[in-house]
C-alpha cells in the first residue's frame, strides 16, 4: 500500500511561529493589472533601478567597485546572457529556476524578481507551481487547493516506493482515482493562457481537465521521464482543475504557467533544506526539467539551516555541497548556474543582537564552493550591508526582517530581489556592449 504523506502536518506544527513572523509579508506586493494581449516582446527600460555600467571598461572588474561585492563573479553567467539575448531578437522563452529553503517560502523573493525580470524581458505567468503544497494559502501569487488523493513523497524520504523519484521541485505526486488538484489565478494576476502539465512515470493516465468555461478529458502518454501536455484555450482563463480518472496511479510533478515570450522565475522552495538533497534529484530527470521548461539559469541559495553560531567546523559542508554543485552541473549542460550566498543573520549576543563569530567565514567557504566549480557566485550577506546589517534590517525603518533576525520580511524580500535582479542585469548590460568576452572574476579567492 502506498504511503501516504505526513509532511504537510508535520511542516505545520512547525510554521506557526514563522507565519507570525512574516505574517504582513503578502500584502507588501501590490497586484498587477493583467495585459488584455501580448502585442510586443521589445525589452522595457526599468527606470526604477538604473545600471551604471563604465562603457569604456574592458572586463566587469570595473562593476564589481560598484555595490556588489568584490567576491561576487560572473562565471559561466554568459550563456544565461545569450539566451536574454535571444529573447529580443529571437522572440525567445527562458525559465529561471531559484532553489532555496524557508527564505523563499510563499513566492518570497522569487515574485519580486519574477516581476523586475518580466518587466524588462516580457513573459506573463507565475512558471512552474507544484501539485500540492505543504501550506495552502500562505502563497498569495496562486492559490491551491487538492483532495487527499495524492500521495506525496520528497527528495527527504528515504524510503520512496521503488521507482518514485522526486522532481525539480523535490516532491513527486502519486495520483489515485479521483486525485483532483486546482489552481487559481489572484485577484489582480496576471490570468492563465495556457498550461504544462508536467508527468511522468509510465502509465497512460486519463484527466479531466476544467477551466473557467470548458471541461476536457486528455489522455496523458509518458514518452520521457519528464513529459508535458500542453493545454491552450482561445480566450483567458483564472482558474485551472485536474482530475484524475484513471485507476493506475499515475506520477506528476506539477503544472507551469506561461504566455508569451521573456522570463520566468520558478520558486522552488524546501523548507528546512540545506541544499544537500538536491543529489537526490536523478540526473535524468533533472536533465528534462531543464529541457521541457527550458532552463537557462539555475540560481541556488541555501545557508540558513545550516550555519549555527558557534560552531566552526564547516569543512564537510564545503565538499558535500561542492557535490551538489557537480551533480547539478552534470545534469544542466548549456545551463548557467549562480550561487547565492546566505544573508546576514543575528544572534542574542550579550544582551545584544549582533552577527556572530563564524558567519563571514561560512560565506568564504560559499564563495570557495562556487570558484571551485566555476560557478557564479553572488554575496548576498555583503550586498545587504555585512555585519550587523540584518540588526539594522529588524530595528532600522523601513523594516525589512522578522523578529527571529534571520528571515526577511516581504519589504525585505523584494530588497533581496532586487540586488540579485541588479547584479544580473549589470551582467547583462556589460555582456551586450562586449559579447565575447568571458565573463568571470579575476579573484574569486578574495576576502569578503
């Protein structure tokens, strides 16, 4: 008998007090008036955050005195810059793929960024969404709902049924009878063109499919480990509803929403993850992710569930993420990757809150894992201010950060997104006045 997952319960008796923490995270991002049509895919300047790129400059050692840090690079972030090339010639469609752990949770981070992108480059859609979620309702960019007819299991059970194996995302679906997942649009998204649902396994599975006005049964082949049907309607539509009719248990992963050529950001996020398990990932499903949604770049930034104050021995942290790095490698060819490091945290110090003894060497060894896989590499930790800064994030006005003094608020997260978005762009902008040079730092060893 199929196991039926317990995560979601056990994810809950622990997210109480994170919820009370962000609890004023979702209302900070405003809604969006969605487009009547895509007509043009041309690149919209972001007056909002001007990039001040040196024309005259020869290699980006001269954006790295600007806000970034000096230990940040661009390695291998050129073939990322192609492909945003080709979406203003070639009329292209990209995905970004953002893993990471509780920071991320609820489309923090990864919304903002989504919007500053797209804004730029086009696209219309929130990407990939799995099929369910271990807290409903606490993302606002879709809302989900299912029936307790899917089993669950993550790329954290040790003991998954043979031949279960997670996806991207790190969980995988197992459908019976009657497994019915819905999706819909926010008051104030952007509503649905089309949709991918993404499978696999081996069974041919029947579902219904349901949108706002029409109702469809499709017939589900599996022809790679990771398949998609793709679901188009004529006009839009603001909710989405799976059912499945067959009585074989079917393997799903989850549905992506796209319209329109540009850029869009997948939230993968895993609570509690300290980027290990992504090895769990097999290669070639993986590999299909990256082709099905046609990753270009994958950005990954974790930290937060590992580093403890006090403890000073990371050492097998460092060769068990190098790992991480080369598996993810081996199963991306043509795909840029980008290591984020983790932010600033504080600890009760003293009858004070400060950074404690250890965090800047932990993102030394962040940057080292990066460099020794010649990798991208951004420090997140300084852009926002180095020590002390998350103290600053809490008590400073604005508010950027929770009373825990390690997650970011919402203000706090479109802060973060917005370094991140800035350091690529600059990237970018820098690429697209010389696009043959290789893009990397001449010193990725150094201090922070």
């Amino acid at each position: 008998m199929v196991r039926r997952n317990t995560e979601p319960l056990l994810i809950l008796v622990a997210t109480g007090i994170f919820l009370l923490v962000v609890s004023g995270v979702m209302h900070v991002f405003p809604g969006e008036t969605p487009p009547a049509a895509v007509t043009r895919i041309a690149p919209v300047a972001d007056t909002a955050r001007p990039v001040n790129v040196k024309a005259s400059t020869d290699s980006l050692q001269a954006i790295f005195n600007d806000t970034d840090s000096s230990s940040s690079n661009y390695t291998g972030l050129e073939i990322f810059y192609q492909s945003l090339q080709k979406i203003e010639t070639d009329r292209a469609l990209i995905h970004i793929a953002y893993f990471g752990d509780s920071m991320i949770e609820g489309d923090l981070v990864t919304q903002p960024l989504r919007r500053s992108i797209q804004r730029r480059f086009g696209g219309y859609g929130i990407g990939f969404i799995p099929v369910t979620t271990p807290l409903p309702g606490f993302r606002r960019t879709v809302l989900q709902s299912f029936n307790d007819n899917w089993d669950v299991y993550s790329f954290v059970h040790p003991r998954n049924p043979e031949g279960v194996t997670p996806g991207i995302s790190g969980y995988v679906y197992i459908s019976e009878k009657g497994a019915e997942a819905k999706f819909v649009a926010p008051r104030g998204c952007y509503p649905y063109h089309s949709a991918d649902i993404i499978f696999g396994g081996k069974n041919t599975i029947t579902v219904e499919v349901v949108t706002d006005t029409l109702a469809s049964l499709v017939t589900l082949t599996p022809e790679k480990p990771v398949s998609a049907y793709s679901l188009t309607r004529d006009t839009a539509f603001s909710s989405l509803t799976i059912n499945v009719r067959s009585s074989e248990p079917g393997v799903f992963y989850g549905v992506n929403f796209e319209y329109g050529p540009g850029v869009y950001v997948d939230n993968y996020a895993f609570r509690g993850n300290s980027g290990l398990p992504l090895t769990m990932i097999p290669e070639n499903i993986f590999s299909g992710f990256n082709t099905t949604l046609r990753n270009k770049l994958l950005i990954i930034h974790y930290g937060l569930n590992v580093f403890v104050p006090g403890v000073v021995d990371y050492h097998w942290y460092e060769l068990a993420m190098q790992n991480v790095i080369r598996h993810v490698k081996q199963a991306s060819p043509g795909v840029s990757i980008l290591v984020v490091s983790m932010p600033d945290r504080s600890a009760l110090i003293g009858g004070e809150y400060h950074t404690p003894a250890g965090l800047p060497e932990f993102i030394q060894l962040q940057q080292r894992v990066a460099a020794s896989q010649h990798v991208a590499f951004f420090n997140l930790y300084k852009a926002m201010g180095g020590a002390n800064s998350m103290k600053q994030w809490v008590e400073g006005q604005p508010k950027l950060a929770g009373e825990d003094y390690t997650h970011p608020n919402g203000a706090g997260a479109a802060k973060i997104a917005s370094l991140i978005y800035d350091f690529l762009i600059k990237g970018y902008d820098f690429y697209q006045q010389k696009p043959d040079t290789t893009i990397t730092s001449k010193s990725p060893g150094s201090s922070i």
